[in-house]
C-alpha cells in the first residue's frame, strides 16, 4: 500500500494541533504516519507533544525546529524527513483545520489514477458552509487568488485539473519534490504554495483537485498573532513568484499589469496604516530577487517540459476577483 507521511506545522497553536491531530487519527486510509513539526513554539507545545507521543504512539513523529522556520522551512523539515524514510507521498494539513475521516483517502486514490504530481481538495470554511479553496489560480495581472473562495459549499466544481493546490490541505509526490525542490524557504509563508505549484506545472506535473477530499479551516489562526506578517509576506513574496516562474514571453504583459496592480495595492495598505510592514516587504523582495530568485529562474526556466502556450491556458485571464477596486477604476477608464 502507498505509504504518506501527512505533516502538521505547529507553532504556538498546540490546543489547534490536538484537535488537529485527533481528526487525521481516524482516517479511514490508515497508510500514513502523521509527522508533527515543532517550529520553535514558546507556549508549551513541547511538553504537550511528549503526551501525544505516548497517547498516538507509533502513529505520531514528532521534529523539533529550534526556532521558527516559517511555514516553508517548517515543512520542509518534515518533508525531509519523509524523503529519508522512504515515504511515497507527503501531505500538507494545516494545524488549524479538521480532516474529513475519508480525506486522505480519496486524494491518494485520486493521485493514484491521475499520476499527479499534487493532488488538492475541497477546503471548507471552518463553518462548512462557504469555501475556502478548491485550488489557487495564477491571474495575468501577476496576482494569485484562491479558487472558489467565498463560494457556497453547494457550488463547489466538480473534479478536474488545476494550476494550483492549496499547502494547508494538499498531497505531494515524493518523487515529484525530489525533481523540482522542496519549498522555498525565501517565501517564509503565504503564496509558496502557489510557487510549488507553478514550478510543478513548467516540470510537467499535472495538479488535480478532487471535490470528495474534505476539509475544514480555521482561516488566519497563526497568521493573526503577528500584526503585518501578512502585508509584509504578501509585498515581498509575490514579486518573487513572478520573477522565479513566469516564462520569458509572458514576463512583460504580465509584468507591465503586475506593476500597476502591486503599487494600487501597496497605496490602499498605507490608507489602511499598513504602509510601512508594505515597505519593509518591496525591500525585501529585492534583496530576495538578487539573493536567491534570479538564480533559481534560470534552472526553473531551463528544464521547462512545457510549452508557454500551456501555461498560457492555466492563468486566469482578468483580475483576481477581489479586486473590486481596480476592477471599477478600469471600467471608468476603458468603459470595460
């Protein structure tokens, strides 16, 4: 039977982790060791972990991080850890969020017969009652968005192929991740997901979503306990993702549209007193482009398995739809 490793972040969040943790204990799928990683918690996650070591015994591994990696460095402990015991897949499943009982289950058969490289489901707000994600797209203004978000439970899609999956609720081919890389530590949290995926895609990994793998979050739950940690990620990491993924013919029409959005965007932050965590994060997305991200494009780039024109037809070709703003602004300027 194929073997996954299902990896849990905590940091600072033990009483979400329990119940986390309870949840995927009564998978149905029952191949899977659930991998919890610690990510240098100051509360007393560690002393809680020693108890639900012993309460799961040899269905729980934990890894200490001796500080807080991010998100992309917490899991890509894990994920290591995985790759060194021999596991087929790894899933992603965020601390704050309950797995239906057949969740694995029904993304493992679904990567199974897909021969997927991700396989994502459906995400439900914590309520059950709207949707959280059903994957993420990658929009021709540069700006990536949650598929389905806000949507009823009822209008969910039905199953298929998409450009993206969601890192709170996701499975991940092991062999895959040892092709195009774990995720990128420079992205800390927020949009490396979205990163994975696209540089899953130009590798020629499919990504399916599978409307029968249930889940729910507790949206923002870790990001929430840091004032302007989701600003600053957001301005320093979705330049990034544009300069380390988007193909060369596409680099200057989705470029010239990013640009006006991503300074639209950063003037309504300082209106709503966010100006300086936007600041801290354009200055850190040079140093990042210089640092890390031009040099990563030119390997990305180079082993692209497919053409632009597929890529082409993964992006979403307007604007994410919670611009509401720039949407009215443009139908004022080009009556459109």
């Amino acid at each position: 039977m194929t073997r996954v490793a299902i990896v849990v972040l905590n940091w600072n969040g033990i009483e979400d982790t329990i119940l986390c943790l309870e949840a995927l204990s009564r998978q149905s799928y029952r191949d899977f060791l659930m991998v919890a990683v610690d990510n240098g918690s100051t509360d007393n996650s560690v002393e809680k972990f020693k108890d639900l070591e012993k309460l799961y015994d040899n269905k729980l591994q934990t890894l200490y991080n001796s500080k807080n990696l991010g998100f992309d460095g917490g899991v890509n402990t894990g994920i290591r850890w995985a790759i060194d015991h021999d596991f087929d897949y790894v899933a992603l499943f965020n601390n704050d969020a309950i797995a239906d009982k057949n969740w694995l289950k029904e993304l493992v058969a679904a990567a199974e017969k897909e021969k997927s490289g991700i396989t994502t489901g459906l995400l439900l707000h914590e309520d059950g009652n709207t949707i959280d994600s059903t994957g993420d797209y990658y929009s021709i203004w540069g700006m990536p968005f949650p598929r389905s978000r806000g949507k009823k439970t009822s209008e969910a899609p039905e199953s298929g192929y998409v450009f993206g999956a969601s890192g709170g609720a996701s499975l991940y081919s092991i062999p895959m991740l040892t092709k195009i890389g774990l995720f990128d530590e420079a992205f800390f949290a927020y949009y490396e997901d979205v990163d994975i995926s696209f540089r899953a895609q130009l590798a020629g990994y499919k990504i399916y979503y599978t409307d029968k793998a249930i889940a729910y979050h507790k949206q923002g739950a870790t990001s929430s306990k840091i004032p302007g940690f989701a600003v600053y990620q957001t301005f320093k990491n979705i330049p990034l993702l544009y300069a380390k993924n988007v193909p060369f013919s596409l680099l200057v029409p989705i470029g010239i549209r990013l640009f006006v959005l991503y300074w639209l965007i950063f003037a309504n932050a300082v209106q709503k007193g966010a100006g300086w965590p936007a600041l801290k994060g354009w200055v850190a997305s040079i140093w990042y482009f210089w640092s890390s991200s031009v040099w990563q494009r030119f390997s990305i780039q180079y082993r692209r398995k497919v053409p632009v024109s597929y890529i082409s037809s993964l992006i979403w070709p307007d604007l994410p739809p919670e611009q509401t703003g720039l949407r009215k602004l443009r139908k004022k300027v080009m009556g459109k």
